[in-house]
C-alpha cells in the first residue's frame, strides 16, 4: 500500500516518489531508449498535424524522445515549460492548427508522468505533494509567483491529480538528506535545477522529526541555473559556426551584420521551434546568398529545418558534463554531411558563465546576512541538482564553508524522494 506520493516536476527533468507502508521511500522507473531510468524529460512531442484540426498525436517524457528521434518528418519538440508558468503574458502556443494552453501542455507530461509511475510501483493516491521553487523563472513579483502556483497546480488537477499541496523543493531534499542522520543539524540546501538555483537554511534531524516541525530558518533563489549554463556553450562553441558574427550584402549594397535575434532563440532550447516559420527560413536564405565566411548560415538553416535542437541540446549538456571531470573536451555536433567540432577548457567554461555564478553567490551571501546566522553555525551543506556538479558551482560552497562540511548524493532524485517524506510528514 502506498502512503504518500511525491512529484518532482522539473524544467528538465522529472521524478515521482512514493513511501509505502513500511515507510521505504521507492523511485518510479522509466523506459528510455538507453534502458529504465528514475527521471523522466519534461518533454512533449506531437507528430505532424494531420489533416483534421487536432489530430496531432501527442508524446511525453522517454515516449516523446523516442517519437521524435524515429520521425523521418519532424513534428513539434517542445521543451522546458515550467520556466513559462510565471509569464502572466503566456497563455499557450499553437501546435499544428491547434492552440493549447500551457497548463493543458504541462498536463500531459504530468498525466504521462502518473501512468508510468503507476506501472512500475502500483495504484497512485489522487493525493501528491509537488516540489515548487523558491523562486519560479520569471517571477518579478509575488503576483507572478502566486500566478506559477495556480497554474501549475491546475496543470496537475488536469493530469489527476485530486488533491495537490506544494514545498519548496530544497526543503524537499532536506527531508531526504535528514534520513541519513542521526543528530539535530542546521543545514544548507542548495538545489539547482534546469531554471532555477535554490537556498534554504534549515534545521532537520530526530529532534524536528519528532516534533513533526522542522524549522526553516531562510530561503533565497535566483532564476538561473543549468539552461543558462548551456546557453553560454550555444553562445560561445556553436553560434559562431553557424554564422552569429557573419556578415551579409544588403539589396542596397551595404555590408549588415547578419541579425542577432534568431540566434537568441537558438540560446533557449524551447525557443528553436519559433524559428520555423516561412517568413524566418526566407530571410536566412536571403541573407545567406552574400553572407561571410560562406556556409554558416546555411548550416543554421539546416539545424532549424532539419529540427536538430534536441540534438544540439544533448551535445551541449555532453560537453558541460565532461567539464565536471575534464579539464578540456571536445564538443562534437553532427549537423547532416558537417560535423562541428571545438575543444572548450574548463577554464573557458567558467568565465563564460561568470555573471551566472556571481548571481547564485550573491544569493548564498543573501541568505546568510538576512537570516543572520554566521557560516560557523550551518553543520552541512548538502548540494542537489545536475549543475551541483559543475566545479566552480561547488566552489563558490567550498570557500565559504570549507571541504568538511559538503555533502550531496542523488543529485536528480533527492527532490522527489523528500517530497514523499514530506507528505507523508504532513499526513
């Protein structure tokens, strides 16, 4: 019997955790491509429309990837919604001839999330508990962030889930870091996900446990995180060779800069497919007829054309991977009959994403002056998230607490195992 159930819906990635019983908190499976796996993408794909309005088959998370890898006619990728829930001017996009809204989008990775998870672990409770950030992506104001709440507990009603209450996710990974103790502790939980980077300050072990209450002492965030890290690789490796910095001949004979705006869309991953429209795809052919050095904007044409953006995601998340162990990789991206290819250091890497790593330090330093608790007093700092293992991520915890104090583990998972904990606290 299942007694709680947790939902860890991310930008990038998702998981679901449940607590049985006997108190064992147990990961749902996914079937990918490359074998099961404990997280899902929070992805959707819809084949090509059909004739009728609506006919579009739609896919969500490993299902979605494998439909759109097997298509030989590309339909619509789409990707990173959660980062759009706090955007009060989005309501939607349009998918063949269809408008769908975005809770209905997010509902069907949602729904799709449920039905595998029931598959591996058994019947689902209408009750979840559902991680949420401290501070949602594009949230200026408390209104934008009450705004992500609504609709991101909307979007779950929409998947079936009856009854949804929602924590912070860092607070959700102290739950899952405090089963490993044995002693009171005042920890630092830094969660970074694919949108945003979290804080919390809190005091977990037997004694809060026991007392059901487990004291938050603070919380900060910052609306950046592992997507934003990419998007300086796109920016530095892969726009140059697709033609950012070319130059092109107008009809008047004047030397243009080839436009900036299509490649920040090549920036954002959920933006690429923007870029697919005739009026876009005929001014890139325009201008790449005189556009110099010859042959990179074709290369962009193709990438959009061909709807690589995927691709192009996994080679850039390969390379900022192989950065956390190697001190120099080479990025290799096939692009039809093209390969590009660059060696990018370590060092290169972070002083790309220097303003980003500043960001997240000033909100450590934020959450520690407005708590007023020195950095003597936190016993552990717990790091959790994919961009944890970035080096010059860990290092900004590194030279304010020292290498004694760190610990992490479960990087993708720790989120949801915690928000099963929680509900089960809060049963």
């Amino acid at each position: 019997m299942i007694a709680a159930l947790g939902l860890d819906f991310g930008t990038s990635n998702s998981a679901v955790s449940v607590l049985d019983a006997q108190g064992t908190a147990r990961l749902a499976r996914f079937e990918s491509r490359a074998g099961w796996r404990t997280t899902a993408p929070s992805v959707l794909y819809f084949d090509p429309p059909g004739r009728a309005p609506g006919s579009s088959r739609s896919y969500a998370g490993h299902h979605a990837v494998g439909a759109y890898l097997e298509a030989d006619t590309k339909g619509r990728f789409i990707q990173s919604l959660k980062s759009y829930l706090a955007d009060q001017g989005f309501d939607g996009t349009i998918v063949g001839r269809r408008k769908h809204s975005l809770e209905a989008l997010i509902g069907l990775i949602a729904a799709s999330l449920r039905e595998d998870a029931a598959a591996t672990l058994g019947p689902l409770p209408p009750r979840v508990i559902a991680g949420r950030p401290v501070r949602f992506a594009l949230a200026d104001s408390a209104d934008d962030d009450a705004f992500a709440v609504d609709r991101l507990r909307r979007a779950l009603t929409v998947a079936g889930f009856d009854d949804v209450t929602f924590e912070y996710e860092p607070v959700a990974a102290a739950h899952a870091y405090e089963q490993r103790i044995d002693r009171d502790e005042i920890v630092l939980v830094a969660d970074f996900g694919g949108g945003t980077s979290d804080f919390t300050l809190i005091e977990v072990g037997p004694g809060p446990r026991a007392r059901r209450q487990r004291d938050v002492i603070g919380t900060s965030g910052v609306a950046l995180a592992g997507d934003a890290f990419d998007r300086q690789i796109v920016r530095h490796v892969v726009a140059p060779d697709l033609g950012v910095d070319a130059h092109y001949t107008s009809s008047l004979g004047k030397t243009l800069p080839v436009p900036a705006w299509p490649y920040a869309h090549l920036e954002r991953w959920h933006h690429l497919s923007f870029l697919r429209s005739p009026d876009t795809i005929e001014m890139l052919e325009r201008i790449a007829t005189t556009a110099e050095p010859a042959g990179r904007v074709d290369r962009f044409i193709e990438l959009i054309e061909d709807d690589l953006g995927f691709e192009l995601h996994r080679a850039v998340q390969a390379t900022k991977q192989a950065l956390s162990t190697d001190e120099t990789t080479t990025f290799v991206f096939r692009l039809g009959s093209t390969t590009l290819t660059r060696q990018v250091t370590r060092a290169e890497f972070t002083a790309w994403i220097a303003e980003d790593l500043a960001a997240i330090a000033a909100s450590v330093d934020e959450l520690m002056r407005s708590t007023g608790l020195p950095a003597s007093r936190v016993d552990r700092v717990f790091l959790t998230g994919g961009s944890s293992f970035v080096p010059a991520v860990r290092r900004i915890f590194l030279d304010r607490f020292g290498p004694d104090r760190m610990t992490g583990g479960d990087e993708l998972t720790s989120v949801a195992t915690g928000l099963a904990l929680s509900a089960a606290a809060r049963a």
